[in-house]
C-alpha cells in the first residue's frame, strides 16, 4: 500500500470514504484542515470520513541507491553542494539587504540636513526680520518685525546738533591751516626704517587704529582678541577677549575701543573690558568708523546696511539699508559726509542728518572688486581708496566727484591711510610700504619711501614721525628716523 499524497508507504495508512484511496494520517488530515475535500476527486471530505486500516509493521528497505559506499558519498556531496549553495544566497540576500539599509540611512542623513539647514535659514531670516526698523523704532533702538526696510531715517535733533556743531567748529579755516612746524619733511620720511617689532600672537590680525594722540595702535584678530599697542613703551598694554567672533575692523572713540565682529556684533570696550555689544547687524559687521563729535559711531555689514550708534547714551540711532554688501565705511573730517564702500566697487556718500544718498562713485572698469579700505585727506576735498587685490590706489575730488588721479604702487594694496596734513598718503601691501607725496606747488605727486615691509594695514604716529604697520603674521612694526 502507497499513500496517494507521497506515493510512499504508510506507517499510519487511513482510507476515504469518498474515493477509497489510501492516506498517511497526518498528511491526509493537514490536506483536510487546509481544503476540506478528497485530494483525489475533490469532494467533501472530514476526518470522520477517514478509515484506519490495519497492516503488519514491516521494516523500510534502505533505497537501492545508497547501499554502496561511493553511493552514499555521492549523495553527502550532493548535500554539501546545496547547502554551499543556500549558504550563498542568504549571503546575497544580506549584502542587497545591507546596502539597502545603507541607501535608506543615506537618504535619512540627507533629509536631516536638509532639514537642519531649513531651519538655520528660517531662524536667520526670522532673526533678520526682528531687526528690521523704521523711524520710530529706529530712533529709540527698537526692533519692529512687521515693519519694512524705509531709507532716509533723520537722526534725533540732538545728534543733528551735535554734527552741526562738530562740522561748524573743523570745517573754519581747515583749507588755510598751516603745516604744523614740526611735522615730518619728506627728506625725513624717506629715511625711515624698522625700529621697533613686536609680536602680537594673534591669528589672523588685519586690521589697525591709532588714537587722537598718534601713540596708541589697536589691533585685533580672527579669534576675538584685541591689543593696544603703546608706541612710547613699545608694548602691549592692554589685551582682552571680546568674545563675539573674528575681528574684522577697529577703531577708536576718544579713550573707548570699537570693533566690528563677524558674528555681527558691534563692541566698545574700555580699559581691556567690553562696556557695550549692539547686535543690529543680521550677518558679519565689515567696518566700524568713529564720527570726528567722538560719540557717534557708524558700522556696515553684509546685510546691505549702515548703522548709526550714540555711544552715550548706548543706543541704536537708524540702520539704512542699500542695494549692496557694504565692506568698508569712513566719515568726513568735518563729520557732515559718511562714506561706503560696496562689494562691487562702487563708493557711496550719504548725509549724516538725513541718510539720504548723495553721490556715488562709480568703480573703474578695471577695479570692480569690493572696497577694503577709505581714507579722507584732512583738506576735506579729496578721498582715497583700494580695492581688493588691485595694485592702484584711487584719488577721487568730492569738489568736482570725479576721479583725480590713480596711482600705481605695483604691489597689491591691502590699506591706505593720510596723515593730518594731507601731505603724504601711506599705502600698506603684500610688496611692502609705500609714502605717496603731493607737492602743491608742483600740483604733482611722487614717492617718498618705498620699504619691504609686508603689511595688511598702516597708520601714521604722532606728527608723522613713525609708521606703524601690522602684518598678516601679526606683528606691530614700527618704521622712523
């Protein structure tokens, strides 16, 4: 007797009712739990339609083919040889399973960061859009979210005062001023050499200010430090951390340091510690310049604006905003004018009392590159300005607002900077240093002093006795007599 389902014989033979055929128990009563028919002519089928049949217990011959030795091997490498094989795909299955996990963790990370960055984004332009003011927030240093960028912001009639009263009393006989009799002759200036070096240890130091009195040299660098160097003592008197990120530019309100950060943060210190951060700018602040009053202080950033700050009273006067990244700012000598410079090269006046834009300054063809450093001659006509990686220096007359004169040093210049007379203009690059003389009597300019100094920004000492450098090491080098 063979079982109809596996065509071998029974050990617990059953028989149907329905077809008569001959079943193993347990495969006949899976086959009915599953179907419910006959598996032989399909009619309905239970386990009480099943038969037991009775048969004698006879003990299974061993398959003809595994009675030889060679036999049974042959069939234990047919068993190797698929169980190789199955070891094989699951090995497949788990590679493709893994780099299906890698691509899904891949395409997680990815969405992560997407995400990150949507909400860096929405949190600058929610933090941009706080600091949007108009006039009347602007006047008191309040923010108005829901307020739209307004150009031409007056300031308060006490700071309108106090730029009258400052361009009144410089402007008075500026033009017939005389030289003063103990100021630096050019035959003097030609002979200068380094004097003194010190190093800073900053990082990253490209920017440098003196104070009123030519002695004092403040300086700092990419991670937050600023140093005031004595001149006289020939040394580092003061050093502190502002710890608002890089400095980018800095300058003096009578005995208060300010400094621009690219974090954005304006700060003004006083003796090494921070008295004052304004955080008006929504990005990096490029340039900080110090009205000649001393109290009012005016920074740029990338966002496309100008602030104005009482430093007195510690507030935010106006913010204006332009059509370009600002990257370097400077006032008047009489106070009434505050210039800009533009990423694109392009240099813009704007009246200090009403902030309304009073010419531009188209950038030559040869130069539309961003502004990096202003100087005003202090006759009050004349302003001078590099650009990045350009080797001239530009000369522009605000009588006639037409370029006056370009003049090539042949070595990148990194800073400009015109000493008290206007006599002589000083120009800092990675060629050396360079003293540019105009001789009003021969309407003509010439060089006076050319030194290998390497040097990102330069200043001129007391009656254009020294020269104070500093360089992309971050070393003070002092050139004199």
């Amino acid at each position: 007797m063979l079982c109809a389902i596996s065509g071998e014989a029974p050990e617990h033979p059953v028989a149907s009712r329905k077809s008569g055929n001959i079943f193993e128990r347990r495969l006949i009563e899976a086959y009915i739990s599953e179907n419910g028919t006959d598996p032989v002519n399909g009619e309905e089928l239970s386990i009480d339609d099943l038969l037991d049949l009775r048969s004698a217990r006879v003990v299974k011959p061993r398959p003809p083919t595994l009675t030889s030795i060679p036999a049974l091997l042959s069939t234990f490498q047919n068993e190797w040889d698929a169980l190789i094989l199955e070891s094989f795909q699951l090995k497949q299955q788990l590679a493709e399973t893994r780099q299906e996990l890698s691509t899904a963790l891949y395409y997680n990370d990815s969405a992560q960061r997407v995400i990150a960055r949507l909400q860096r984004e929405r949190d600058e332009a929610r933090d941009a859009l706080a600091r949007v003011q108009v006039t009347g927030g602007a006047a008191n240093g309040v923010s108005n979210g829901d307020a739209m960028h307004v150009d031409g912001q007056a300031l308060p009639d006490e700071i309108i005062a106090k730029v009258d009263e400052t361009q009144a009393r410089l402007s008075a006989g500026r033009r017939k001023r005389p030289v003063p009799a103990d100021w630096a002759t050019a035959d003097a200036i030609a002979t200068y050499d380094v004097r003194t070096k010190a190093d800073t240890q900053f990082t990253g130091a490209k920017t440098l200010a003196v104070d009123e009195s030519g002695d004092s040299f403040l300086c700092g660098d990419s991670d937050g430090d600023i140093g005031v160097y004595d001149l006289q003592a020939a040394a580092f008197t003061t050093r502190s951390n502002v710890g608002a990120g890089g400095i980018n530019s800095v300058g003096w309100a009578n005995d208060k340091a300010v400094v621009a950060t690219a974090s954005g943060t304006v700060v003004v210190t006083q003796g090494g510690s921070v008295e004052t951060k304004f955080t008006q700018h929504a990005g990096a602040a490029t340039a900080v310049a110090v009205h000649p009053c001393g109290d009012v202080l005016a920074s740029v950033g990338i966002d496309k604006s100008y602030v104005l700050y009482d430093l007195q009273n510690a507030r935010v006067l106006t913010q204006i905003f332009t059509d370009s990244i600002l990257t370097s700012v400077a006032f008047h000598p009489d106070g009434h004018l505050l210039c800009t410079g533009t990423a694109s090269g392009n240099i813009k006046l704007f009246d200090v009392k009403t902030n309304q834009l009073v010419h531009t300054f188209e950038a030559p063809p040869n130069a539309v590159r961003a502004v990096q450093s202003l100087t005003f001659s202090e006759n009050g006509t004349w302003l001078a300005s590099s650009n990045v990686d350009q080797t001239s220096v530009w000369i522009w007359d605000l009588r006639k607002t037409s370029l006056l004169k370009t003049l090539e040093v042949g070595t990148p210049v990194t800073g400009v900077a015109w000493d008290y007379t206007g006599q002589y203009l000083a120009v800092s690059g990675s060629g050396g240093i360079i003293v540019e003389q105009y001789a009003k009597s021969e309407k003509a300019w010439r060089e006076v002093l050319r030194k290998a100094v390497p040097a990102v920004d330069v200043r001129w000492g007391a009656k254009a006795g020294s020269l104070v450098a500093l360089t992309a090491e971050g070393d003070v080098v002092v050139l004199g007599a």
